[in-house]
C-alpha cells in the first residue's frame, strides 16, 4: 500500500490523503500485478509508475495492460523486467508472461 498526505496538517481526517493498495500474484506461470485505484482527494504529484518486478528470470516476458501490448525491458544488471506506465487514478492490472 502506498499513502500520502500532506505530513503536516490532519487534513487527512477531511479526506485530502492519497492512498493506493497493490497486490501480485502467479497463476500458470503468469505473473499478476494489480494497482487499485486512487483513494482520497489528494492530489499525485506523479502521472506515470514505474513497476519492476525482481526475481522474474525471464528477459523475453511478454505483457499486456488493459489487452494491450506493454513495452518492458530487462534489466540483467539486477535481475529485473521494468516499465514505466500512465497512471490515470482509475487503478490497473498488469500481466506478465513467461
């Protein structure tokens, strides 16, 4: 879960916080990656999130968000696939394929 608020007022008790649960799981060697959408009023300064996923030891992986195709690299250097998303707020769920 990732939460932000403003960390000086308690203007979170009026709802201006940002918060966002993840979760990952693997089902028939498909890695699943949801990011819930954004809850609260409080502004995101960022518009896109980079996921990367360590321990995945497959450079060619193919993903897809939404049905479409997602451009990702592999990062051998630390054993990571990476890609840099929108994010709109409205949450998504990323698969990836062996």
């Amino acid at each position: 879960m990732l939460y932000v608020d403003d960390g000086v007022s308690f203007d979170f008790k009026q709802g201006k916080f940002l918060r966002m649960e993840s979760s990952c799981s693997v089902e028939d060697n498909t890695l699943h990656v949801r990011v819930g959408p954004h809850q609260g009023n409080f502004s995101a300064w960022w518009s896109q999130i980079t996921i990367e996923v360590y321990g995945w030891a497959v450079p060619g992986a193919h993903a897809k968000l939404a049905g479409e195709d997602v451009k990702g690299t592999w990062n051998s250097t630390i054993n990571a696939w990476q890609t840099t998303i929108p994010d709109s707020g409205k949450g998504l769920d990323l698969t990836l394929e062996q």
